[in-house]
C-alpha cells in the first residue's frame, strides 16, 4: 500500500516535470509537525510579548488573536486547495507558474520566489532570549557583538542538523510536536497554577493600554489605529505554515498530507496560541512593573514574579528549546525552496544539487544559514534595520502565499485542482484571503512610535521597496532572458523525446506528443 503511495506522488511530480530526488519517508503527521513548530506560537508570542501590551495592550492582544486566527484560516484553506494539485518543494512560486496565464509563467515565479527573511527572526529572536535570561540572577551584561555570536552559534547548529540528520529530523519533528502542544500546554497551566492572584476577565479582554509614546498614536489617531497595529504580532506569529508544501515532496501521499499539514498547523497553533496567551495576561502579577521590566522581557518578568529566578530560568529553558526547534525546521523548509528555485534557474546552478548520501539540498542549507547571518548584521548598529528584516519577511512570506491565490482567483481555468477541493466556496475563500494579505501589508509599513523620528520611523516601507525593486528590476533587465520557471522536461522524457537534442521539445509539441509548455534548455 506504502509502495504504490509512493508511486503516486512520483509520477504526480513527474507530471509537473521533476524527478524525485529527496527522500519521501514523512507522514501527514510529520508534515503537519514542520509547519507546527515553524509557526511555534511560544515562540512569536513570547518575543513580541513586550509589543503586544505597549500597542494596545491585554486587551487587543487576546481579541486580536481571534481575529487574526480566523482570517489567516482563509489564507490556509486557499493555500491547502492549491498543495493538493501543485505537491512540489517549490511551494508558492512554483504554484505562481503553474496557475499563471501563458506566456507569464515564469515572471510569476520570478516574483513570488523572493523570501529569505525568516529563518533570521526566528533564531535571532532566541538569541535575544538566551542573552536575557543569562542577565537573570547574574552579572552577565547582553551586547550587541555577544547576541550576534550566540546568533552565529544557533545557526550552525541549525545547518549541521538539516544537512546530517535528515532521518533525525523526523524524529526531532516528533519532538517539536511534543514540545509545542504538552509542553506549552503545561507550560501555561504550570503559570495559571502557581500565580499568586489573577487578573480579571476584564483586564485579559477589554483592556486597552498605549505604551506608543507619552503623546501616543490613540491620541494622534486614535484607538482604532493602536489596535490595528497591535493586532500584528499575532499575525507575525501565526507565519510558516507554507513549509508543508515545501516538504511535499517528502511526503507520503502528499496531495492529501500536505493540504492538511497547512490546515492543521493554523488551526491547532490557534487553539494553544490562544490558551498561552491568556495565560500569560491572567497571570500578570503588576501590570506596570511588567510593561517596564528591568530584564526588559515581560514574560521573563511574569515568571520571575511567579517563579522567583530559579524557575523562570527553568520555564525559558522550555521555550528557548521551543525557539530552536522552530529555527531548526524554519531553515529546512527555506532551503528547500532554494532548491526548488536553484532547480529552476533561478539561483545559480551550483545551489541545484541534492546530496547523494545523505538525501538532503547541502548547498542550499548553508545559503539559507549565510542569508539569515547577514541580514541580522544591522542589528550590530540599529535594532530598527533589524526590525525591518523581521518586517519584510512577515510581509514577504504573506505576499508569496496572496501571489497565487490571487492567480488562480483570476484565471480559473488554469487551476486544475487536486483532491483536497473546496467547491463552491473556493472563490469567496481566495477573495477574503487576498483581501486579508493586502490589509496587513498595509498595516505592517505604518509607524507604531511617536513622535516620529529617524530612529523611530517603521523602515519596513522601505525594506519592502528594495526587495520589490530588485525582483522587478531585475527581471526586466536581464532575468527575462534566461529565466524559465519550472522546468518540465521529466515528463518530456518518460514520453521518450530525448530532451538534449536541439529542437526535440518544439517538435514532440507540434507533434502533440508533448503538452505545449515552455522551452526549457538542458
């Protein structure tokens, strides 16, 4: 039964033109344990802990959760109905190319391919907590130079596991999967137990609180604009459930296992983001000693009240191992979309190449790590620079999965959908999906400080315009010259046209041997 799975997603990978070349041993429930520990809902919650009550405070926090659940689902669902037809490590840009109009094939993909931002959030934001809670208790002084090497350490770590330990992989996503739902689980119960007193239901839901400035944006705008903006950080948590897709090509019976991988990833990080963080604002012991905590952590800070230092240290060991298993998984998912680009020329050949011992894209691991590195480097100089990084891949990341949804809304016809379908309802799905994208994108760019300055302003704007600069510019100037998308010369050759002799895919096609696709060069 296993076996003729297996065969089922070779040849339905085969009929998007690729060979299998990665080693497909996951399950749904491995698939499901990737895009639930990148999404890690300690991890977003715990490191932007300190955003949500200064932008709106308990209140938004726990409303906005909610809300934020219930629209990133949309995004799920319309991202699930297109795994099921298109299971390939590409993921979204391969999606673009597949469901674009002829002839816009690969500017779709070209477009859609850019993001490299996440991993650096995620395994930076644990360096930030290993650096803080070391303060705890002790005389160790956190610098900018000593988080970068913690930094640098971490994502060694990463890449030597994801390169070596593809079969550990599995077992450590078994981990992940224990960790992120009875660990957390415990973990916010083991809070609500032990707190001293409780906030009231009031406080946890209707309370409202600007910490934007001594004149904040509630006051220069309004609440509503406080709100809005707070409402960010759990969208930013709730951010990675694409890595179902890109591990497709691993997984057993993927055009159903990875559909649902998605699926479930937001649903079950809803359920126990929702519970962590109530159980946090329940167990706030003095509201204003938090905001302003000296460890300038406050869920550090709600421990250590609760706690004392032995057991907060204890508790953040949890999550930091939480933080490195998402950073871990963070970066399998990335470098196999660099592999799926690279194998589509659209990074240098040299990254197209998948290690024959160990069954894992070495090359692309060690691009996704350097990548990640560098773009923490500003936050040797600015932590603002380095906010925009973490900015531009919450927006980027959302953009790619709005990218083809918007595609297949729009040009329905070249949407052929796999078994995971949703019917009648596939369309207003994807409009209230991309409705949602472009609303947070927006939200995403505007200031959150005031007054405004060089060193308050919300970069992010600009970040989001190199990066949009770049994929246009650079495909009008030379990438439309050589760059084809996603090749489909396997299904060329299981048709028996000997794809390397010069104008053989032209003539299987006139022949109509060969679906008509794109001129791929061998």
């Amino acid at each position: 039964m296993e076996t003729s799975r297996i065969d089922h997603d070779e040849d339905r990978l085969a009929e998007l033109g690729y060979k299998q070349e990665l080693r497909r041993d996951w399950s749904m429930l491995h698939n499901f344990g990737v895009s639930f520990s990148i999404i890690s809902v300690i991890t977003g919650i715990v490191t932007l802990f300190q955003y949500g009550l200064m932008t709106g405070g308990p209140g938004v926090m726990s409303v906005g959760w909610i809300v934020v659940s219930f629209f990133t689902l949309f995004v799920g669902l319309g991202m699930a109905e297109i795994v099921s037809a298109v299971p390939t490590s590409g993921g979204p840009y391969f999606w673009a190319a597949i469901l674009a109009p002829p002839g816009k094939e690969a500017f779709a993909s070209w477009i859609t391919g850019w993001q490299v931002a996440v991993t650096t959030g995620i395994t930076f934001g644990l360096a930030n907590l290993i650096s803080v809670t070391a303060t705890v208790g002790t005389t160790y002084a956190p610098t900018a130079a000593r988080t970068i090497g913690i930094y640098a350490a971490l994502l060694i770590s990463h890449g030597v596991v994801n390169s070596f330990g593809v079969h550990i992989l599995r077992f450590l996503n078994n981990s992940s999967i224990v960790l992120h739902s009875i660990g957390v689980a415990c973990f916010a119960i083991a809070i609500l137990a032990k707190a001293p007193s409780h906030q009231s239901a009031r406080f946890v839901f209707a309370k409202f609180y600007d910490g934007t400035g001594e004149v904040g944006w509630s006051v220069r705008a309004s609440p509503a604009y406080v709100a809005v903006c707070g409402v960010l950080m759990s969208q930013y948590t709730i951010t990675g459930f694409d890595a179902s897709a890109h591990l497709s090509e691993e997984t057993l019976n993927a055009s159903w296992s990875a559909p649902l991988g998605v699926l479930m990833s937001v649903g079950v990080s809803a359920v126990f983001g929702f519970f962590l963080i109530v159980s946090l604002l329940f167990s706030i012991q003095d509201f204003d000693k938090t905001v302003d905590s000296e460890v300038e952590q406050p869920v550090v800070q709600i421990l250590i009240d609760i706690f004392g230092n032995d057991g907060a240290i204890v508790l953040m060991v949890l999550v930091m191992v939480c933080v490195w298993h998402c950073g871990l998984f963070s970066m399998t998912s990335n470098s196999r979309m660099m592999y799926g680009f690279s194998r589509d020329r659209g990074l240098p050949s040299f990254f197209n190449n998948v290690d024959a011992r160990f069954k894992s894209p070495i090359r692309t691991i060690w691009l996704a790590a350097t990548l990640s590195f560098c773009l923490a480097l500003p936050s040797l100089g600015s932590a603002v620079a380095f906010s925009a990084a973490t900015s531009i891949a919450t927006i980027g990341l959302y953009i790619s999965y709005g990218i083809p949804i918007l595609i297949g809304l729009l040009y329905p016809s070249n949407f052929r959908r796999g078994p995971f379908r949703l019917g009648p309802l596939s369309k207003p799905v994807a409009v209230v999906a991309v409705l949602w994208i472009c609303f947070i994108s927006v939200v995403f760019c505007l200031p959150t400080a005031n007054p405004v300055t060089d060193q308050t302003l919300n970069y992010t704007p600009v970040a989001v315009g190199i990066v949009a600069t770049w994929a246009f510019g650079s495909w009008f100037l030379w990438a439309r010259n050589w760059f084809t998308g996603p090749v489909r010369q396997i299904a060329a050759e299981r048709l028996g046209v000997d794809v390397a002799e010069p104008g053989a895919l032209e003539e299987a096609e006139a022949r109509g041997i060969l679906p008509k696709g794109q001129d791929i060069k061998i």
